[in-house]
C-alpha cells in the first residue's frame, strides 16, 4: 500500500476532508473532527505511518502487543488510545484499512446526529 492509495481509502468515507493543520501534518477529517493521521517516514524510510483512534488505551494496547515493531502509542493522544500504526511492514494491509474504518466509525459515533454525514451507518 502507498500513502496515496491510503490517503484516497480515507478520502473516500462519507464526509471525509483533507486537512494539514500543522505543518507537514496532513490528517483526514470528517466534519470538524480528525480520524486519521497520515504521516510518511522519514527520507530514508519507504514505510509510512497512520495515526488512528484504537478505541480505549487497553484496545489500543493489543496493536502494540501483536506488532511491537509496527505499532506505537501516538504522542500527546495515547493516553486517548490512538496509535501510529506503519504500513508496508509487519501488519497487513487488510489491517491498516479495518483500522482506519474503525477509527472513522468511532470519531463519527461521537459526533453529534446534525453532523454526521449523511450515508454513514455504523455497523
């Protein structure tokens, strides 16, 4: 998977907006709310990052138990159970696309009914 074919699965959510906030930093919005972050490596590293919400610190603990060397606490939001989650490494695709349909669904469920995108239906 590249950045770009995560990017556009995140894009393509109901509601779904890019964002950059900060800097660099470009996130994946729905309404006002992020549910994605989507870093790169750095220059020398061809693997890129997904800061996604994992659900509770516990929930969000089992990613770091089943890939020690993919997974890692994301700084400043951990404690909220977010976690930076590497693609093109250890953990397959098919897990980096349930991660961020999860992360979507629970920064969506939060949000009040009048802002929630209009197709979107938690399942």
């Amino acid at each position: 998977m590249t950045r770009e074919e995560l990017t556009a699965f995140c894009l393509a959510k109901p509601g779904a907006w890019p964002d950059q906030p900060w800097d660099e930093q470009a996130v994946a919005k729905v309404h006002d709310k992020i549910f994605a972050f989507l870093g790169s490596g750095g220059p020398m590293d061809r693997r890129g990052t997904v800061g996604v919400k994992c659900g509770t610190r516990e929930e969000a603990d089992s990613w770091l138990e089943r890939y020690p060397v993919d997974a890692t606490v994301m700084p400043y939001l951990g404690r909220s159970g977010w976690n930076s989650l590497s693609f093109g490494g250890g953990i397959p695709d098919e897990e980096i696309f349930e991660s961020v349909e999860e992360s979507y669904a629970r920064v969506v469920g939060k949000l009040p009914a009048k802002h929630r995108p209009q197709g979107w239906e938690r399942s």
